[in-house]
C-alpha cells in the first residue's frame, strides 16, 4: 500500500478540506467524529481530515479502514464528498427499509443517477464493491471526455480480468490517475474496496475536479465546461446555452416546453435530472 500511503499526504488532503469548505453551503460540514481505529493506519491523516470535515460513517468510533465497503456504505461516502443532499421522491428497491441507516443516501444517488439497483427491484445494500463496480459509479460523478480508457491500464499484469462492462471505465479512472495499482504491479479489479482506499479514491477525485454546488440561472449565449453541478441550473425561454463535458447530477430546469428548449448538451455530458415548463 505505499504507492496509496505517499498520495494522501499533504497537497490532496488539504484540497480536500478547502473544497468542502467551499461546499459548506450544502451542510456537508458538520462536527466531527473522532475514529479511534486508524491510529498508525496509512489512512489515519485522510480519515481524520476527512472526519474533522463532517464524514460520519454513522459507525460510531470505527472508521474500519481494511474492512470492505459496501454499496450502500459507499453511496453515503460519495454523497458526502459532492456535497449531494437532494432525495429521490421514491425508490423501486423492496430491499431497502425505511429505517435503514444509509436509505436516504441510497435516494439520494438513485436521484442522482450515478448508481442503480442490481435488478429493478433489488438494490443490494450490503454487497461488498468491488474495484471495478467503483470505478463505473465513479465514472457516472466526473467529467470524463477526451480521457482514452486505453494506455495505462495495460501496464497492470491483471488488467485482462477486467469485465467487459467495466472496461471503459477502469481505464478511463486509471489514466487519470484516480485508481493506483499496487506494488506487485495489479489493479485487482474484481478484488473488494476498502473503507479507506474508498476515501482515498474521493479525496483524489474531489482535489482534481470542479464541483459547483450553487443554484444559478444561466445568462443567454453561456458556455460551461468541466465542470460537476450539484444543484439546480435553470435556463429560460428562448435562452441558447451549451454544457461541454459537464456532469449535472442535480436537476437541469428549461423554462420552456421540450420542443422550444434550445440548449446543448456536449462532450458527454450528462444530466440526471431534467425538467421542462
């Protein structure tokens, strides 16, 4: 774990708190549990940074950096690091109890739309993730164009293991730098994501992108790129405006019908929620 260990030092860890700083706004920052778990960890600067930052596994003081986490686990860390807060109106998931501990954070990235059921009525809430599964959910979070899912990820002896599906994405996240092999030159791409490489998966990804968390309402002509919206963007009648290579995971309001909505959605971007006059 050396390669992980020496990335969570100083510039990454620091980003992170200026950028959640920056998202206070959303309530993401709150008092900080303390973990008595990770004392002498690799981890141990990154959680504590990241827990002083409002984290709360809501596993009271065990943090459990080496146990693997799960999915719905690891909607909650997401929805912390985006600053996400904004609850799906109902979910398909007979799985999902309503006083489950994670189930609004499961509503929260169903509405988002960056991570789905394992069937249409099953979510699947304590299943391990793998390595593979992360990089595709993390996909769906980032800005992602023009990034070639070839190059890096050869260089790993086990990349070949690598599902089909998963292809793309794994090697897209692994060019960028976001996912680390380790030092006997593998990715493990079906092997289980801990707690603590979860949140050092975030911390990379949160230093590295352009988060906007405000509502605004565009201003005809507008261009925006690069950039990851988590709030709510609306765009009035008659009003030309283009995203390029954005990821909108609040909701994209037009002012206007379908039919007359004259934006231009480029270079990938996406957008989970839409809603027309």
């Amino acid at each position: 774990m050396k390669k992980l260990r020496s990335m969570w030092r100083g510039r990454s860890v620091l980003a992170l708190a200026l950028v959640l700083l920056m998202l206070g706004g959303t309530g993401i920052l709150a008092a900080g549990v303390t973990y008595t778990d990770v004392a002498g960890h690799w981890s141990q600067t990154m959680v504590e940074e990241a827990a002083a930052n409002g984290l709360d596994m809501l596993t009271g003081d065990q943090f459990k950096p080496n146990e693997p986490i799960t999915r719905e686990q690891f909607t909650h860390m997401v929805n912390w690091a985006f600053g996400l807060t904004t609850e799906a109106e109902s979910l398909p998931f007979t799985d999902i109890a309503a006083d489950d501990v994670y189930a609004s954070d499961i509503s929260i990235a169903y509405r988002a739309k960056y991570v789905g059921g394992r069937s249409e009525t099953e979510f699947d809430p304590y299943s391990p993730l793998t390595r593979q599964e992360a990089a595709v959910i993390l996909s769906r979070l980032i800005p992602l164009y023009g990034v070639e899912a070839t190059g890096k990820i050869e260089t790993f002896t086990d990349y070949g293991s690598i599902a089909t599906w998963a292809q793309d994405a794994m090697g897209r996240m692994t060019t960028k730098g976001y996912f680390d092999g380790y030092p006997d030159l593998t990715i493990r791409p079906l092997g289980t994501l801990t707690n603590a490489e979860a949140l050092a998966l975030l911390t990379r990804i949160v230093a590295d992108v352009t988060i906007n968390s405000k509502d605004f309402t565009v201003s005809a002509g507008d261009v925006y790129e690069n950039t990851v919206y988590t709030g709510t963007i609306t765009v009035p009648a008659g009003y030309r405006v283009t995203f390029r290579n954005c990821v909108i995971l609040g909701t994209l309001v037009s002012k206007t019908t379908e039919e007359k909505t004259n934006w231009a959605l480029e270079d990938e971007t996406t957008a989970a929620n839409v809603e027309y006059a």
